[in-house]
C-alpha cells in the first residue's frame, strides 16, 4: 500500500493526499512549485491546500506578496486521527442504543402438502402459546389430516397449550378436547380458509393444493389476534 493511499484510509481525499506529500517533500513552496510537482491545475490546487488548512495539516507565509505553503508535521495526522476516535467514542452509546432497537422482519416461508402441515404443527408445540383459528372446518382437518392431528392433540395437551376456535353454526364434527374452547359464526359470513395465529405467527391454510403459508412477524400476528377477539365477541357459543 502505497503512502497516498494510507493517508486516503486516514481520510484525506486523493488529491489532498497528492497535495499533502508534495508539501512534504518540497518544503515551504508556492503554488506553481507545487503545480509543476502534482501536474495538477492552479485551481484545483487552491482548493485542496484550503482543505489542508481547514484540517490544520497546511500552513502558508507570506514572502513578496506570494503565499508559500507548507505541510503540518506528520503527527498532526495523528491528532486528527484520534480526534475521529474520540468523536465516535462520545456517540457510541448511542450507537450501541440503536444496535439494540429490535428490527421488525417478515419471515415467510411456504410449506407444500401433509409435511408442511407437520412442519406447522411442531412450531406450534415449540412456541407454546395460545393458538387462535378462524375459518375451521374440522371435519377437513379430519379427512386430511387425521393421524397427524390426533397425535398434534396428544402433545398439545401434554404442552398444556390452549386453543379457542372459529368455526359455523350447524358443523357436524369438532374435536372435543378440553383445552379447546369453540364459538360459531353463522355459516353465510364463515370463511372457509383456515387461519391460526399462535406467538409471533401466522399460518394460513390453503385446500386445493394442500399448501400452508407461514408469516413470522409480531405486527402482523398482533393485528391477526385483534381480528380474532372482534369475532370471538360477536360468535355464540
């Protein structure tokens, strides 16, 4: 790594590197000296020697109505150096503040068939909180899945996760399991798409083809559950 590109990682733009080092070599020098050594144009020169100055790594003296500059000694890269760490040290709190501001992500994942229908169920017992679903028909649930939700029950209860559900007046089959608890719709405003919420999750269920979308995300769960509870106030019992 060459030295003009060091002092570039200091923060010195290119040409005010290129300036700087010229100065450095020529001592105290006025500009077509140092336009002759950078190959650089007069004006553009005044500005990077203005920059130098504001960065106190330039000076200049006055001989003859003509402006001689010269460089700051080198350590004075140093002090600027360390006045960026202690600038970035008074903010780091700060900093570290909004490192730990909790960054609200959707996660959504696709799950196709009767595996991602487990795929579901497992997250549910990981979670363990209270599952809430609207748009159950249980007698499908029983069609499709009855194996996998007959076991799903038996871990559940042992979990101790409570459920309440949705679904319409007049079902033929639910599942009577004593930590589930049922209200009805009046079957012309029921939805036959199955929809559970339960933590930070939201599932949706679609039949044909058997699919299951899955979205992780604390607002959209939260929005979900107050759906949920309007409905639950509305459905009988």
């Amino acid at each position: 790594m060459t030295n003009q590109e060091i002092l570039q990682q200091a923060g010195l733009s290119d040409g005010e590197s290129r300036v700087y080092l010229v100065l450095l070599k020529l001592g105290s020098s006025p500009v077509n000296k140092i336009k002759e050594e950078t190959k650089l144009h007069r004006t553009t020169i005044y500005d990077f020697i203005e920059k130098l100055l504001n960065k106190g790594l330039a000076s200049f003296v006055i001989k003859n109505g003509t402006r001689y500059y010269k460089a700051a000694h080198p350590d004075k890269l140093l002090d600027l150096i360390k006045e960026k760490e202690d600038n970035i040290r008074d903010i780091l709190p700060d900093l570290v503040k909004l490192a730990q501001i909790k960054r609200e992500e959707i996660n959504v994942e696709v799950y196709k068939g009767k595996e991602g229908f487990k795929t579901i169920l497992n997250l549910a017992l990981k979670e363990k909180k209270e599952l809430l679903g609207i748009g159950i028909d249980e007698s499908m649930f029983e069609a499709v899945f009855p194996f996998e939700i007959k076991q799903y029950f038996r871990k559940e209860k042992l979990a101790g996760i409570k459920e309440r559900r949705i679904t319409f007046e007049g079902a033929k089959f639910v599942y009577k399991q004593p930590n589930i608890k049922y209200k009805y719709l009046p079957k012309e405003y029921f939805n036959p798409t199955p929809m559970f919420t339960f933590g930070d999750y939201t599932c949706v269920i679609i039949w044909e083809p058997l699919t299951v979308i899955s979205i992780k995300n604390e607002n959209v769960a939260d929005s979900y559950r107050k759906q949920f509870e309007l409905l639950w106030k509305i459905a009988k019992t």
